[in-house]
C-alpha cells in the first residue's frame, strides 16, 4: 500500500495533509520531531518501548487502534495517533517548503 493512502487510512480521512511522495515513517516522525514532541529520540524507540514489531507498513495497520492511541498520548504530547500523524505531516510539509526556497 503506498504510504499516501496509509496517511488516509490511519487518519480516517479521504485526503491527506500532505503528500508525502511515499515518506518511510522514520523520515516523517525523524530524530527532531520525535524529541521536540516526546522524550524519546527516534520513532524506533518510540516503537520499541510500545512494544511494536514494526517491518512493514502492513504492521502498522495491523496494530490495534487502541494500543497505539494509548502509547501515543503516554508516550508523546499527541492525545492520539492522528494528531501525532498530521503534525508530522505538517512539519514535514514545512521543512519541504525550506528546502525549495
């Protein structure tokens, strides 16, 4: 599944933020985002430590909503998912901008 459409699928909506031309999820959630909004340093770590054996975009559907809407609002300052999603989104959309200018 293109990385466009999970952003679709995670957010519940039918258009994404953001583009983001097929993003790995490390680069979206990348080492600045993670530790500007959690006390974690990668979204690796942030993974890990919910215990998530992530390989494949495939496995992050397969996590269950409520685990991971739980280790989100533990683990971060996002209250869920989809709020750590689009400001990820977000961010990553603005550093694209700096980057064209």
């Amino acid at each position: 599944m293109p990385f466009d459409e999970l952003l679709k699928e995670l957010q519940g909506q039918k258009t994404a933020q953001v583009d983001p031309d097929h993003i790995p999820l490390e680069q979206l959630f990348d080492e600045t985002f993670m530790k500007k909004h959690s006390q974690l340093n990668s979204f690796s770590e942030f993974l890990a430590k919910g215990n998530f054996q992530i390989e494949t975009q495939e496995d992050i559907r397969n996590i269950p909503d409520e685990l991971l809407e739980r280790h989100v609002a533990r683990e971060t300052e996002f209250a869920n998912w989809n709020e750590m999603l689009q400001a990820a989104s977000s961010e990553f959309g603005s550093k694209d901008k700096k980057a064209d200018s």
